[in-house]
C-alpha cells in the first residue's frame, strides 16, 4: 500500500468515484479512533427518493469539499511551479 495523504476531521474520500460510478480502489486505516460513515450509491439513490432535500444538500457539500480539493492541488502545483523556476 502506498500512503497518498493524511485526513483529519470532517474529511471524506471516495466521492470522485461515487458519483462518476466507478470503482474505488480507495483503502483507509484509522490512525486513532474515529467514526466513519459510509454510503453506497443504493442509499443515496433511495434518499434522492425520500428526501430530496437533503440528498441535495449532501451533494451540494460533496461538490464544495471536491472544489476545495482542486484550489489547495493547484495552489500547490503552482507553488512548486515558481520554486522550479526559481532555481533556473
């Protein structure tokens, strides 16, 4: 196994591959006790159902916490962008 990154509170993962539909190959250990939740696409489809309200919500901080993901990408490829030119 190969370490990509660390998360801390209030993070989550796998949401690329929820909602493109494609298999995760994601794995997570827990370096401390914590509380995960889970939710197959079987669940979200029945909640777009039943409370339709709330699956967008669910999704709307889905789509918030993936846009922040790419800003910090970027933000750190350009960083390490100007620390390369920067040596030329």
């Amino acid at each position: 196994l190969t370490q990509l990154k660390t998360v801390g509170p209030s993070s989550m993962f796998g949401e690329v591959a929820f909602f493109s539909q494609q298999r995760r190959y994601t794995a997570a250990t827990a370096m401390e006790p914590c509380t995960v939740y889970e939710m197959t696409r079987e669940q979200f489809e029945a909640m777009k159902k039943q409370k339709p309200a709330l699956s967008i919500r669910l999704r709307d901080v889905v789509v918030q916490f993936m846009a922040l993901s790419i800003t910090i990408t970027n933000s750190a490829e350009i960083v390490g962008q100007t620390q390369i030119k920067d040596l030329k």
